[in-house]
C-alpha cells in the first residue's frame, strides 16, 4: 500500500514540477534541460519506490 502511494505522490510531483518548469521565463533549451532532469530524478525516484534499486 505505501509503494502505491510513494508511486502517486511521485508522479504528482513529476507533473506539478514539469508544469512550473514550462511557466519559466528561461529560453527553450535550458527548459528542455530542466525537463530532463526532471523526467531522470522522476524515473529513478520510481524505480528505487518498486524496490529496483
């Protein structure tokens, strides 16, 4: 049941930092940056919750 909800809380969090990351008034390619960092420390933080890592 807490993998379950680390896994959502992750996600919800993903999205909400994603969605600040687009509302930065910076030029395309550092948003595209920020993006990816986002996505990797997302995927990670997902994987370590399912017990991969």
């Amino acid at each position: 049941m807490s993998a379950a909800i680390s896994i959502l809380v992750t996600i919800l969090f993903v999205v909400v930092v994603l969605y600040l990351v687009q509302k930065l008034p910076i030029d395309s390619t550092m948003k595209q940056m920020a993006q990816m960092v986002v996505l990797i420390v997302g995927a990670v933080s997902l994987l370590i919750s399912l017990g991969v890592f």
